[in-house]
C-alpha cells in the first residue's frame, strides 16, 4: 500500500504543473487576441485618405488646406483637397518668380500659383497638395550643355512643376498642360550708368539663371552679334545674378523682365525684347502622367465660371508690390 500510495501522490504531483501551464498559454492567446482586434478597430477609424502637411497646412484626403492671406502676412499655404478620397496630386512650387511665387513676411510659400492650384485642383474635385522645391529639380542647365528634365520630376517625386513655360528643348521632354500666363518678355540687364553694346556681346561674359528658358542657347537664336561668343555663367537666383552684374563679374544677364523686377532700381534693360518660347507658362509634368487631364478639366471649370479671371484681377491686391511686380499678365480667355 505504501507503494502504491506513493505512485499517486506522483501521479497528482506532476500533474498540477502541466494544467497551470495550460491555463497561463491559453490566457496569454486570449490577451493576444483582444491586443488584435483593439489594433483592428483603431485601424479602421482613421481616415482611407492620408494626412499630409505641406507648408504649415494639412491636406487630409477631402479637407481644405489652410489659405492664403495678403501679400505682407499670408497664412500657411496648402493647396487644396476635394471631397473624392482619390488619389492625391503633389505640385512643386518654387519661391522667387516675383508675384507669381514668393516667400511672405511669415516664411510661408505665397503667390498667384498657389492660388491658382488652389482654384483648379478645387474645380477638378481633385485632392492636391503643394510643396516647395528648388527649380533644378524640375528642369536643369549646365554650362555647355543642352538643358534637360530635373531629377525630381523624372523619378516622380512629385506630379507637376507650376509655370513653365514651352519651348522646344522642354517639350521634347514633358508634357505641359494648357498655358495660363503668357510668355514673359526677355531682356540684357546692364547695371544701370555702365558702358555697354546691347547689339554686340563677343568675348563678354554674360550671366543666367539655372533651369529658367533664358539660357545660352536661347541667346544664340537672338540677333544679337557674338552670341556664340561669349563666357558663360550660371547662377541659382535672382538675387545672385544681380550681385554678379552688380559687381562685374559679369558683364550682363540675359533674363526675363519679370524675373529681375525687383532690380529695376540698379539695372538697365536692353531696347530689344527677346523670346524663345513656344506657349506660355503651364503645369509641366511626365509625358506619362494623367495630372494635366484633371489639370486642365479643372482649368476650363474656373474659365467658363470667371473664376480665372477674378483670380488674376485680384493678384495686385493680394500679392502685388514694388518689388514683384503688380499683375499677372493671365492669358486671354
């Protein structure tokens, strides 16, 4: 019997670790399953639709961004969003093209483009967001070379890149939407009480800014004499060019009047007006993206409405100055 007792205390013994066991996997299961459906519920409250903050505004699939204000104190700036929940559109802007583009007083993006994008992308019920980026990423030059299509928007960093304008180098590249600002007038800038030829260039050294349609190649097709003839620099900005007339480390700059308005106080323009454009300023993106169908679905909204022409009537009040210039000369519509 005392054998026989001792076999089943041991039988007892062993068996109370092995249930304990069982009982502490199946609580542990438990507690995973219900962890995976609070995780599951959470998922499925948030919005199909991405937040995305650009500039200080949030786009939330179908949520206006924060708007603009006037041209000393404009508020973030985001372009729009629609109520679709589709696909989201992302179109570069940059920061120093007078009253088309411009950083305000609070170090905010603004201008007639964002408004612009705004107008459309709302009129198109299409869901858009703007962001700032440098213009060489959307279509660059070197010294010597033939200009050609910018990183950023070859690898589809974004969708577009606003306001550019056609010529034939860029459209052998991209695809453009229709134009909304006509063809800006291209001039020599000398500084202002220097000795120059407007007609004669040779052996001078002319300067131009990165990426923009005004390049050397652009000056060949001119009348101007020694036009392949010259030293050639590049600069990335308005303001760096200006300082290398200003200075003499070049000669000239061969840029639009626009581009350099706010040097109008120190620079002097040639009699002749220049061009080598082919269309006016457009939405310019990969030739094998649908972004300028909505573009221009959007665009021909906000003609027909007169919607377009209230935007570009009110672009001197809201971002005009001395500096940037007072209108947008729009196209006719």
């Amino acid at each position: 019997m005392e054998h026989g007792d001792s076999k089943v205390d041991l039988v007892h013994r062993n068996e109370a670790p092995a249930s304990r066991i069982l009982i502490v996997a199946v609580g542990i299961c438990a507690l995973i399953a219900i962890v995976s459906v609070i995780i599951a519920a959470v998922a499925l409250s948030r919005p199909s639709t991405p937040n995305i903050t650009v500039n200080g505004g949030t786009v939330n699939g179908g949520t206006k961004g924060a708007s603009g204000g006037s041209s000393g104190a404009s508020s973030a700036r985001a372009a729009v969003s629609s109520t679709n929940g589709g696909r989201v559109w992302g179109i570069q802007v940059g920061h120093d093209f007078a009253i088309q583009e411009y950083i305000n007083t609070t170090g905010y993006l603004a201008g007639f483009h964002l408004d612009l994008i705004d107008a459309v992308c709302t009129a198109a019920g299409a869901n858009c967001y703007s962001i700032w980026d440098q213009y060489t990423n959307c279509w660059d030059s070197e010294v010597g070379q033939h200009s050609h299509g910018g990183q950023a928007l070859l690898d589809s960093w974004y969708d577009a890149c606003t306001g550019w304008a056609q010529n034939v180098g860029r459209i052998q590249v991209f695809g453009f939407s229709k134009p909304f600002v006509k063809n800006a007038a291209i001039y020599l800038h000398f500084k202002t009480g220097s000795t120059y030829n407007e007609n004669d260039v040779t052996g001078k050294t002319i300067g131009f800014l990165d990426s923009w349609i005004p390049d050397e190649k652009c000056l060949e097709q001119t009348t101007v004499t020694g036009a392949n003839a010259i030293t050639v620099k590049h600069f990335a900005t308005t303001d760096a060019l200006n300082t290398a007339i200003q200075n003499g480390q070049v000669d000239a700059g061969f840029a639009s009047g626009k581009s350099m308005k706010a040097f109008d106080n120190v620079l002097t323009k040639s009699t002749k007006i220049y061009s080598c454009s082919i269309q006016g300023l457009s939405m310019m993106t990969r030739k094998d993206s649908d972004f300028n169908a909505m573009w221009n679905r959007g665009f021909d909204k906000i003609v027909s409405n007169g919607k377009f022409k209230e935007l570009c009537k009110k672009s001197s009040q809201t971002h005009g100055s001395e500096a940037r210039g007072q209108f947008v000369d729009c196209v006719d519509t």
